[in-house]
C-alpha cells in the first residue's frame, strides 16, 4: 500500500542487506482502490532505513522506479490520484514525520495524461526525475529531463510544496526549464 495506491508485483523481487538493505520489485503495478491500474511495469528499488527496520517498520529513504508507464486521468471525480492525494495528506503530519520520503527518481518512464472532461491527452516519454524532499513541510526540488511533443525538455531546478498543496493551499512554484 503505497499512499492510497495498492502495489502489487508481477516479477520477481529481492532483498539485500548488504552494503545497504534495500527491496527491489520487477514488473509492479500502483493501482486505485477500485483496481484501475496507474502505475505499471518497470522495477521498483526502494533503499531501506535500518532503525524503523529494527522495530519492525519498513520505511524508505530513497525510491526509484525506472521503465514505468504512468497514466493520469483527471478532469471528474474518483481517479486513483485523488485517492494517492488523500493518502498523502495523512502522511503529512509535521509533528510525526515517520515514513517521510526524502528522495525519489524516475528513469525511462512514460507518462500519459488526460483530462476525462475535455478529452485532452498528451505524452511524456523519457522521463528521468530526481525529486529531493528533506522535510514534509519544505519544498519539493525535482531536476531532470524528458521528450514532450518530440522537444527535449530539460528541468534544470523546479520547486513546489506539495504539504500545502495536499491541503489544499497555495504554494510557491518556481522552474527552470528549456526547450
């Protein structure tokens, strides 16, 4: 169960413990309550933090997911992301910090997006991300690159605070990109 999203993996996974525990999943689906998948394929390495794991708790301090297709339907109610959203609002306690991701990054993946309401739909291939998150509470800083509309689009810096967002507040939004 990832914030509101059931994981399941169709390959096959591993742990290591050495020189640093880690979990990997191959061929995963991140799928809706209703089973709607959004997520799919590709592999999923998640580095593990070793105190949580003495007392029982696996949580993450880095994830990646690389050769994903990621599919994002919004425009009307009831998409997995606004199950991923609430999710994530309950896992942004300041005062209880446990299980915060502070790093995540996305290799190859292929996104999809569309908008249920106007029938807009376009695609982001290539997409390589590496989001930094030390706080809940400070900005996220995502840099990368991907393929949009067949332009290279590169992110040099982009910040946002997804804390306030998930609150449904402002938040500042800064990017640096090229096309």
């Amino acid at each position: 169960h990832i914030s509101g999203l059931e994981l399941a993996a169709a390959g096959p996974g591993t742990i290591a413990v050495l020189p640093v525990p880690r979990l990997t999943l191959e061929s995963i689906i991140l799928a809706a309550p209703d089973g709607t998948p959004v997520v799919r394929g590709g592999t999923l390495k998640g580095e593990v933090r070793i105190l949580p794991l003495l007392t029982g708790r696996l949580e993450f301090a880095e994830l990646s997911l690389s050769g994903a297709a990621i599919n994002v339907e919004f425009g009307d109610e009831g998409t997995g992301w606004e199950q991923a959203i609430a999710g994530l609002r309950t896992r942004l306690d300041p005062e209880e910090p446990r299980g915060h991701l502070k790093r995540f990054l996305l290799k190859g993946a292929h996104l999809r997006l569309h908008n249920r309401r106007t029938g807009f739909e376009t695609m982001v291939d290539d997409i390589h991300l590496a989001a930094n998150w030390p706080t809940p509470t400070s900005l996220l800083d995502v840099s990368g690159s991907m393929t949009w509309r067949g332009e290279a689009v590169q992110i040099k810096a982009a910040s946002l605070g997804p804390d306030a967002l998930a609150a449904g507040r402002a938040s500042p939004f800064r990017i640096d990109a090229s096309a």
